[in-house]
C-alpha cells in the first residue's frame, strides 16, 4: 500500500512538473518573439537609413526627383515592417516553440499539450487525495479495533 502511495505521488508531481514545464515554454516563446520582432523592426530601419535606402535613392534620382525616389523607399520599408508584424506568429513564436518543445509547432498544440497535462495533474491529484484517504480510514479502523480488542481484554481481566 506504501509503494502504490509512492508511486501516486512520484506520479503526481511528475504531472506537475509537466503542467510548469509546458507553461514555461509558452511565456519564453512568447516574450522571445516579442524581442526578436522588436529587433527586426530595429533592423529594417538600420537598413533603412544606412545602404538600401542611400543606393536606391541614389539610383532612382537619374529618372525621378530625388524626393519622389526617397518616398518609395520609404513605402518598401514600411511594407516589409507591416509583414514582420502580420507574420509575427509563424516567424518569430512557432519556431521557439518548436525549438523549446520538440512535440508541438504551434501555439493551439502548445496550449492543447499544456491542458492534457493539467488534467493528468489533476487526475493525479484525485487518486492521490483518494489513496491518503484511504490509507487513514484503514489506519484508523486498525486502531479503533486494536482499542475494542484491548478495552475488551482490559475487561476480561479486571
């Protein structure tokens, strides 16, 4: 009975453990991609300033007026940032998801795994909860009845 209580709870925090790693994995995945979409922005306008925009603008201003070839470089840029922000998702989380878990991809399997392991946590739990119960009722009627069998033999004697 001892052994299956043992089992129970390496069991149930072994569940536990999943439930937090899971977790984990989504907010660093998260907070992750975050960053790595704030430093692309940074970098698009690095890029921006320093030799795309130079070079084109340079190139366009045989044909055009300097500042009509600086407005379109300009338009790129803010285009190529509207891309980063819309494809945020399969650019920047799915793959540290995919890094830090090697079983999901996405952020839906990521919060699927993570509540399948809450409810084997919580399965865990139950039997737990329902084993200690059990091992203190046993418990108990063994010392209620080794009392009875004692009074009794107490009486007998005296």
């Amino acid at each position: 009975m001892l052994e299956q209580l043992k089992e129970e709870v390496t069991s149930c925090g072994t569940s536990f453990g999943e439930v937090g790693r899971l977790r984990l994995v989504g907010a660093v995945s998260r907070i992750a991609g975050q960053f790595l979409l704030i430093f692309t922005i940074v970098l698009f306008v690095f890029a921006f300033l320093s030799f795309g925009a130079v070079a084109a603008i340079h190139a366009m201003s045989a044909v055009m007026p300097v500042w009509g070839a600086a407005l379109i470089m300009g338009g790129v840029y803010v285009v190529l940032i509207i891309i980063a922000i819309a494809c945020r998702k399969p650019l920047f989380i799915h793959p540290f998801i995919k890094l830090m878990n090697k079983e999901t991809a996405t952020e839906e399997e990521l919060a699927l795994k993570t509540m399948e392991a809450e409810h084997k946590a919580e399965i865990q739990y139950i039997r737990l909860e329902s084993r200690v119960e059990n091992a203190t009722r046993e418990l108990s009627l063994y010392a209620n009845l080794i009392s009875r069998v004692w009074a009794w033999l107490k009486g007998k004697k005296g």
